[in-house]
C-alpha cells in the first residue's frame, strides 16, 4: 500500500441494508468515505497497516435491542462494548475507541459475538461507523 504523504486515515460506515448482521466475525463497513493511505477494504472490512506507528481506532454504533462487538488487531480483542437498550428498545448509539501500536501488515477490524447480540444497524440518518489514523 502507497501512502507517500505519511496520512494513513479513513472512515468507513455501515450500509442500511448491511442492518441487523444474522452472525458473528468481522462486521463489514461497506461505504467508504475517505481511505487515505489505502489501508481499509470495504470489501472485508479489515484495515491493514501501511505504515508502522500508533493508530487511534473509533466505532460509534447505533444499538436498538442488544449489541455487541470489539475492536480486534490480528485476532486478538482489544477493547469490547456491550449495549442493551431493553425492555424499552429505543434507538441509541455506543462507542468505543482505543490506541493502538501497528507494525508491518497488522490487521484492525470490528468483530462480532453473535446471534441475540448483533441489532447494530444503520438508517438514511442515523450512522454506524469504524474510523481509524495514524498519530503524528
């Protein structure tokens, strides 16, 4: 991957009809808004490190039910949120963020647990995204 102004950086967020994901493993963030240094793949959702340091991941997810993930680097979970908007199941967002060291072709992604857990979704106005730079 070419990244020759050093900017390693994007922002990619979930498509509508991508809502409600049926089981676990990567959750793929298919609408890519910018992909500076080419790191992510909408087609996989897994962002691989173009140049080494130390990256800031994000995911803001919107929850109606219960809905659970983790920010992942090489099949290891790094940080993990849990949201439940029960008994009510009103609409709301959960996020989490963390920094983390990269080197050589490291992979990053958002992992799933699986079925009863997955009411993640995305409408024309509310957003679930998975953004990720480089620091310095």
């Amino acid at each position: 991957m070419d990244c020759p102004s050093g900017t390693v950086a994007f922002t990619a967020k979930l498509k509508v009809e991508d809502s409600y994901p049926p089981g676990n493993g990567v959750l793929k963030f298919a609408t890519v808004l910018i992909n500076e240094g080419g790191g992510y793949r909408a087609d996989t959702g897994i962002f691989t490190c173009p140049r080494d340091g130390f990256y800031h991941f994000s995911m803001h997810v919107s929850v109606v039910g219960c809905g659970q993930c983790a920010i992942y680097k090489n099949g290891q979970k790094v940080v993990s949120l849990y949201h439940s908007t029960l008994p009510q199941k009103y609409s709301e967002v959960a996020s989490m963020s963390s920094v983390i060291q990269l080197t050589g072709d490291d992979k990053v992604w958002v992992n799933l647990w699986g079925p009863g857990r997955n009411n993640i979704f995305a409408t024309e106005d509310n957003e679930t995204v998975f953004v990720g730079f480089r620091l310095g």
